[in-house]
C-alpha cells in the first residue's frame, strides 16, 4: 500500500510539473502562474527563449517522475536512483520558480528526505556481502 502511494504521489508530482512546461510556452493560462521570464522571485531575466528552456526541463521532468513511479509501482532496482536525481533537479528548479514553485520545494524535500531513509535502511538491512541479512 505504501509502496503504491508514492508511485502515485511521483507520478502525481510529475504531472503537476506540466505547470512548468504550458506557461513559458503559451499553451495555457493559468490563474496563479503568469507567463514570465524571470527566474529566483524576478532577480534574473532569462528572456522568452530561456523562459522556454525551463519550460522544456519542466517536461522533462514531468516525463522523469512519470518514470519513476513506474518503476516504484513494479519495485524496479533503479527508481530509487532515478527520484533521487530527479528530485534533486526538481527542488533546483523549483527554487528558480520561486515565489510560484514553493509548495514544489517542501514536496522535493520530503521526496528526498524518504529517499535518503529508504537507502539507508536498505543498506543496514544488507550484511557484508551486499546481500539481504536473514
């Protein structure tokens, strides 16, 4: 059951990066996220292309926790891997979208801090060799 809420709660988190990708490129309008072309709360101006740019690693992104949750769904030996890296990304991201991204921030955090526990207790759980202690 936990293993199958956080494959939906990634897939979820993906798809809410669409937000990220539609704005930049004028597919919709979305009340709370204007289209601009600033990045960390106004203080650079990126211009139209580089505002475009983001909105691509938006949809990579999108297309990366899509992934990962799959793999979390099927308990696949590289999602763990793969959410940690795009979490990481994503809270990078996030920051650059500030003010607007800020609910992404805390949802990275929490996605990382469960990776770093999910790692560690798979580690304690392996004897010397690597492999699973009885």
């Amino acid at each position: 059951m936990i293993r199958r809420t956080a494959a939906a709660g990634l897939a979820l988190h993906g798809l809410i990066h669409l937000i990220g990708f539609v704005s930049p490129w004028r597919i919709a309008t979305l009340e709370g996220f204007a289209y601009r072309t600033t990045v960390l709360g106004g203080a650079f101006d990126i211009g139209d292309v580089g505002a475009r740019a983001m909105g691509l690693v938006w949809l990579g992104l999108t297309f990366g926790f899509l992934a990962a949750g799959y793999g979390v769904w099927r308990r696949r030996s590289w999602a763990v891997g793969l959410t940690s890296v795009l979490a990481m990304a994503s809270l990078i991201v996030c920051v650059a979208g500030l003010p607007e991204s800020a609910a992404g921030v805390a949802i990275d955090v929490v996605i990382l801090t469960t990776v770093i526990y999910v790692a560690f207790h798979k580690s304690r759980s392996l004897g010397p060799t690597g492999r699973s202690m009885p």
